[in-house]
C-alpha cells in the first residue's frame, strides 16, 4: 500500500513539474517572440540588404539547431547518461533529465521555437523584399518576393531535412553537447530550465 502511495505521489509531482515547466515554456516562447521580433525589426531598419539577408540566415538557422536537437532529444538512449551522471561527468544529469522529458524538450524545440523561426522569418523576408522593392522599383517587388520566399522554404524545409538525419545518427553527442551547456549555465549563472526529477523513487530505493 506504501509503495502504491509514494508511486501515486511520484507520478502526480512529476507531472506537476511538468506543468509548471510548460508554463515556464509558453512563457519563454512569448519573450523570445519579442525579443527576436524586435531585434529582427530594428535591425532591418538600420541595416543594408546584405546583411539583412545574414540576419535572416541566422533566423532560419536557429530553427534549424532547434529542431535537431528535439529530434535528438526524443531518439536518445537514455542509458549511457545515466553511466554518466553516476560517474559525475560535467552535464551527465542534464543529459538524463533531458531525455526524461523529451516530449517537454521536443515540443518546446521543434513546436515553439520552430514556429518563432518560422514566423519571424516570414516577417523579415516581407521587410528585406520592401527594402529592395523601394532602391530597385516597385515593379520587381513581385518577382522579388516569389524568389526570397521560395529561398526561404528552400533553406528551411532542406536544413531541417538534413537536419533530421544529422539528429537521430549523433543523437547522443547533440544530448552530450546541450547537457554541457546546460550545466554550464546552471553551474554559471544559476538558470535551470529543466523540470527537476522526483526524489519519491530514490528514497523508496534507499529503504529497501
């Protein structure tokens, strides 16, 4: 009965952290909108076409990076992090927490910022268009418009295609690699973006 009870316990904490990190989440994915929205906006404004065209790459690229790692996260192994963890390599718990919650971390990666990406660059590929359609002439907007968006589909849809591939073939070493800079930042400066893993089953584990 005991054991019922700390399980019961267990599964309704964990899915209370699971909770508030997709609060945390959806409230992540509101301030990057804005923070990437303005930075986008202002630095079109002030910015020639050449390197409009760069801080749109970088847009696409970033979806891109995110969406390789959600892939790696929910294809991951979780056994050899946890090898990890218990040999304290720097990262190793991260790395075990990341795949514990890898619909969380797949959802946020491939769903919220994907999307972000996908919107923003939309929004800076329409700016970069009436930028060359006011130093060129307005009849080429239309033509100018069809091409930049079929580069962006282009680039998008590709990157991410290679991408997927890339994910599930070093799906370990992208889960390494995330591990470490979440550690890092989490050592550093204190930011744990994580939801924390449940106690209940150790201190059951230990009793026995």
């Amino acid at each position: 009965m005991n054991l019922d009870s700390e399980d019961k316990k267990s599964k309704k904490n964990n899915e209370s952290s699971k909770t508030r990190w997709v609060y945390r989440a959806c409230m992540m994915a509101f301030g990057l909108s804005v923070f990437f929205s303005f930075i986008s906006e202002m630095l079109l404004d002030k910015v020639n076409i050449i390197v409009s065209l760069i801080i749109l790459l970088i847009i696409i690229a970033i979806g891109i990076i995110f969406d390789i790692i959600g892939i790696a996260v929910a294809s991951a192994n979780e056994a050899p992090f946890h090898a990890m963890a218990a040999d304290k390599t720097p990262g190793g718990k991260e790395a075990v927490r990341l795949v514990k919650n890898a619909d969380i971390v797949s959802n946020f990666c491939n769903d919220i910022v994907g999307d972000i990406c996908g919107i923003i660059s939309g929004a800076a590929g329409a700016a970069i268009v009436v930028k060359i359609a006011v130093q060129g002439g307005s009849n080429k907007e239309i033509i100018i418009k069809m091409i930049l968006t079929g580069l962006i589909s282009m680039l998008t849809v590709g990157g991410k295609a290679a991408g997927k591939s890339i994910a599930i073939n070093n799906s370990k070493t992208v889960v390494q690699n995330v591990a470490l800079f979440l550690y890092i930042l989490n050592n550093n400066l204190h930011i744990d973006i994580l939801p924390k893993s449940n106690g209940v089953k150790r201190k059951k584990q230990e009793r026995n």
